[in-house]
C-alpha cells in the first residue's frame, strides 16, 4: 500500500510504501524514531505536503518505539528466578478459632 501520494518515490525511484516503512523501521532496529524521520527517510528528505500520511507513520513510529522500549526493559530486569510452590491451605479444626 502507498504510504504517501504527494511524494511516492524517493530521488532513486523506491515507492514509499508499506515495505520501505519496514525497511527503515528495520534499519534502525534498536532505536526510538520520529515521523519526521520516517518520512525523510523513505521519500529522500523530502518534506510532507498534504499530511494525509502523517497520522499512519504516527502508528508505525509508536509500535515501533513501543517495541523498542520493551526490549530495553527486559534486557535490565534480572534473569527470571522460578516462582515458590504454593502452599496448601489445611483446615482448621471444627471449634478453633
């Protein structure tokens, strides 16, 4: 799916694209990115005219930093330790308190 009309193809004729949002989001793997960014990146620097692609690379951005700040959270919190078995309740006797 074309992501933007305005500008469909970068200086070496890539189609900004579904595939060229992964590609750049895929790049930069372990980073937080920016619209702005996105868009620069799949259209050659160009600058956005319409806006109508701006509330999509929104979406694709935020997944994106979400996925990232995931995984810096797991790669700092401690091995996982196995969890103690529960215990069994044992009733009390009929008349105790």
């Amino acid at each position: 799916m074309i992501i933007c009309s305005c500008n469909s193809e970068d200086e070496h004729g890539n189609r900004f694209n579904e595939k060229a949002v992964a590609r750049f989001l895929e790049k930069h793997g372990d980073k937080t990115v920016k619209v702005k960014e996105i868009y620069a990146g799949c259209t050659g620097g160009k600058q956005p005219q319409c806006g109508s692609c701006i509330c999509t690379l929104k979406d694709e951005a935020q997944a994106h930093n979400n996925r990232v700040t995931i995984q810096q959270l797991k790669s700092t919190l401690p091995e996982s330790v196995p969890a103690a078995a529960p215990t069994k309740r044992v009733p009390h006797p009929a008349g105790s308190p």
